[in-house]
C-alpha cells in the first residue's frame, strides 16, 4: 500500500472522493482531539494520545483514497515541492478546513454548555509572547512535515517502511503536542484550529496556527526535496 498515490492527471470523481474523504478525516480527527480536551479538563498527555492516535488511524483510513494528508500544512508542503497539483491543494484545503469546522460544531451541538468552558478544545498560547509561539509551531510543524515525507513519500524508503508510514506520523502528532502544548498549543495543523475557533468563536493569536505550521511544513518539503532526496545513497534491500 502506498500512503500518498503517484503524481497523475485527476479525473473530477477521483478527486471529489478524495476530498469528501479529506474532509470526513479531519471531521473525525477533531471531533475525536477536541472531544478529549473538553473532556480530561485540559489534561496534556491525554489530548496528545488522542490527537496522535486519530491521525494514525484516520491516516490509515484515507491513504488509498486521497493520500490521508489531513493538514493544511502538508496539502502545501506537497504543493511546493511539486508533489501535488494547485487545484488538488485548493479542493483539500477547503475540505479540510470544513471538516475541521464540522466536526467542531457537530461536538458542540452533542455536548452541554459546561463542557463548552475550555473554548471546545481550542489552541492558545501559553505564558510565552506571540513571536515565541510561532517558531514554537514552526518546529513542530516542521518536525510532522518532516516525518510525512521520509515515512510516506520517499521513494527510497523500503515497503515495509511505506506500510507503516502513519505510525511514525501519529507518534511525531502525540510529541509534538507534549513538547509545545502549554507553550504555543501544539497545534501543528490549521484545520485542526480553524474547527474549535469557529464553534468557540475564540479568535485569539487564531493567527499563530496558520503562519507558523505553514511556514515549518513549507520549510520541511523544501528540505527534503532539495538538501536530502537528491543526496540519499538508493536504498540497498
């Protein structure tokens, strides 16, 4: 199996499907994140093992089918290195974002007003400034761009590593959470905000989770692409 299908010309139905299933992915993996968040009261450890484990498993889920990019920041992390069209990126992002938005709000409708306290599982910062968030989510974010490309879009990886792609991606989700979480709100995914904001109406720094998982997504495409891709030995069976 392999994650993310090959660069070819898209047929309007190949693409719908693979939007419709960008949008059911990201419904789910924020339905299920948020879900925990207003749920465990704000617990850390507990909202990075539901986050990390949604997104292995709907990785999993929407691989064959649209690739499973699931984040904003890895729909133009692929578009930057040429391994996606603009008009797929446009149609996943606008799926992405409507599922995240979806799932928010179909939380909120399920769920009463004293679970709404923290903002429906929204991202804010921590005790730290603005500037500091966004290079917090840079990292991040670049760290999970980073582990999509080598585990699921290499062509020198092995199949046994292509096979296991969300695994490794899930985990680098669960982490990244645990390393910025109180600090920036470990988001790493702009959809994944968008969603609990719209059905918060909490905008605050809403900004960080766009600038700065665009930026470390874009900077981990372009690296791989440019500094590791073309310098690997071919892998040796």
């Amino acid at each position: 199996m392999e994650p993310y299908p090959e660069r070819r010309p898209e047929d309007l139905k190949a693409l719908l499907r693979a939007g419709v299933a960008e949008a059911m992915g990201v419904f789910l993996f924020v339905f299920t994140g948020c879900a925990t968040a207003i749920s465990c009261g704000g617990g850390l450890f507990p909202i990075a093992l539901a986050f990390g484990f949604a997104i292995m498993v709907l990785v999993f889920a929407t691989a064959d089918v649209s690739g499973g990019h699931l984040n904003p920041a890895v729909t133009v992390a692929f578009l930057v290195t040429q391994e996606c069209s603009f008009v797929k990126a446009i149609v996943y992002i606008v799926c992405q974002c409507a599922g995240a938005i979806l799932g928010a709000l179909y939380l909120q409708a399920l769920t009463p007003a004293a679970y709404h306290k923290t903002n429906m599982g929204a991202n804010d910062i921590g005790d730290i400034s603005v500037a500091q968030a966004i290079f917090c989510e840079v990292l991040a974010t670049f760290t999970l761009v980073l582990s999509v490309f080598a585990n699921a879009v290499d062509p020198q990886k092995s199949p046994i590593q292509g096979n296991i792609a969300p695994i490794p991606i899930g985990f680098t989700v669960v982490l990244g959470i645990l390393a910025t979480g109180n600090l920036s709100g470990g988001s790493m995914n702009p959809a994944r905000s968008l969603g609990p904001a719209v059905a918060a109406s909490h905008w605050h720094v809403h900004y960080v989770y766009w600038i700065g998982p665009m930026i470390g997504g874009i900077c981990a495409g372009l690296l791989w692409k440019y500094g590791f891709i073309v310098r690997k030995e071919p892998f040796e069976r």
